[in-house]
C-alpha cells in the first residue's frame, strides 16, 4: 500500500514516514549529525540509554532552531532498567540527559527474561504516560508471543515494534501480526549497516539503475511502501539527504515484486543473549 502523506496516520501517533537511528554515534558525531538531520527535514529522533548518547540527542534538541513539539523524540529502557522502580528512575535520569520534559515514545529496548517481567515492566511504563513523562509505549525486538504478552499486561496501547528490518531480512509474519494490532514497525538497520550496500552490486542495483537513485534509496522506499518506518543512521551530510531523498521514490509493482522474492533472509544484528529466539 503506497502511502502518499509523510506521515504515517495511526490512531493513538502519527510517525514521520522515516527517521534517525543513532545507535553507534559518539556523542561528538552524535550532535553533528541529528543536527544536521533535522535541518534536512527529519523530525523523528531515536535514541536508548545503552547507547550512551543520549545527552548527545539533548543538545542537538536544544541548540536546533525547531520547536519541541514538532520532533518526536524516542528512546529505549535498558534491560538492566526493566523492574519498575528501575523503570521510572531511569527515565527520570533519561530525560535529565536530553534536557526535555517528556519522551514521545518509550521501548523496551531488549525482552532479557531475567530483567523483563510484563505484569511489572508495562504497568510502570503506563505510569510514566499517567505523569506525563511519556507520550507513548513501545517495545523493540518483540516476537508476536511476546507482543501478545505485552499487550496483556498494558493498559495503554503499545503502539511500536522497533526490528530489524531489510530486503533481506522481511518479516513477512511480524509486519502482518502488527498490521493486524495497528502497531508501527519501525525498522532498524534498515540498510544493513552497509554490509549488503558496500557490495559492488546488490539485488537492488537494476532497481537503483531504473529509477536513476542510490541502492539505499531503494531499501529505504521498499521498507516504507510495505508501511514501516525506516532509521537509517549517518554522520556524512551526504548520506543523510540521500536517505531522506527517499521519500520522493515511489517504487513500482515489479520493483516492490523482485524485491520481495530476495531469497536469502540474514540477520545483522544478533544478540541472542539479549534478545528472543527469533
């Protein structure tokens, strides 16, 4: 389904169509390039505390010449912050380091069973929303079990799976369970961290070569035109108005086809320690 606005409508938030990852920046890279995003047009920021980068986010924030309330700023518990005073101090101390009132959208970052509990972890979080510390309740790294867990123990509506999500890794099951529970995907490493672009052709390069655009603007477009959002992350000024130039690609139904039929299906990022079993 194309959607034409750069907004994704959905009942309880409305998502940019695409934002910034930051997972990986060093707090100097860090200001630089979430400065420079929202000077291009970016208006959805994501960060998580075990990323230590957070104060970084903040000041970008806050040295930016656009208000508050047109960004939406996200960030992610870390597993050892997931029991329910843990939750609300850690938040308190996340909105220190961003030097805002309040986040628009709060994960669970990993589901660590010896840390997440779901009948103690989401009445927490809800409690944030409650205070106004929070806008919005998310979870990141979720299978649809455990999602149907999640949900179980909310209050409030989860309104987010933040995944790994590619051509080559598509999550053709999860992206119908959260259709069906109008929930976002929002998709990290949605270009692979380079790993499939830094080849000297890809399954996206005929694509890429009809459409007269880069093979990450393909990615990019697919993952938006099958309803997910992507956060690709930068620091080259370049890079980021090439990504974001993605939303000026409309990709047709053979491109969306050949796309889809990407037979080999990997993960990057993988942490089975930390994470489910997938």
């Amino acid at each position: 389904m194309r959607i034409e606005s750069d907004v994704m409508d959905m009942p309880t938030l409305q998502l940019p169509r695409i934002g910034l990852g930051t997972w990986q920046l060093k707090p100097k890279d860090c200001v630089k390039s979430v400065l420079k995003a929202i000077e291009i047009g970016y208006r959805f920021i994501d960060t998580a505390q075990m990323y230590r980068n957070e104060q970084a986010v903040g000041q970008a924030v806050a040295e930016s010449t656009i208000d508050r309330s047109e960004l939406i700023i996200a960030t992610k518990l870390a597993i050892w912050n997931l029991r329910p005073g843990a939750v609300k101090s850690s938040t308190h101390a996340s909105l220190r380091r961003l030097q805002l009132d309040y986040v628009d959208l709060l994960y669970i970052h990993w589901p660590m069973p010896i840390f997440y509990r779901p009948k103690k972890t989401l009445p927490a979080m809800s409690q944030l929303v409650d205070g106004s510390k929070i806008r919005y309740i998310g979870v990141s790294n979720f299978t649809p079990k455990l999602l149907d867990g999640a949900l179980a123990a909310c209050d409030k509506p989860i309104v987010a799976n933040q995944v790994e999500h590619h051509p080559w890794l598509q999550q053709r099951v999860l992206r119908d369970y959260l259709k069906q529970h109008d929930m976002y995907l929002v998709a990290y490493s949605p270009l692979t961290h380079g790993k499939k672009m830094k080849k000297k052709e890809t399954e996206l390069k005929p694509i890429a070569e009809k459409h007269h655009c880069s093979e990450a603007q393909v990615a990019l477009a697919w993952i938006m035109q099958h309803d997910a959002i992507p956060i690709p992350k930068s620091t080259s000024e370049a890079h980021l108005r090439d990504n974001f130039e993605a939303l000026n690609l409309t990709l047709d139904e053979e491109d969306i086809a050949r796309i889809d039929g990407i037979q080999v299906q990997k993960r990057v990022v993988n942490m089975p320690i930390l994470g489910p079993k997938w």
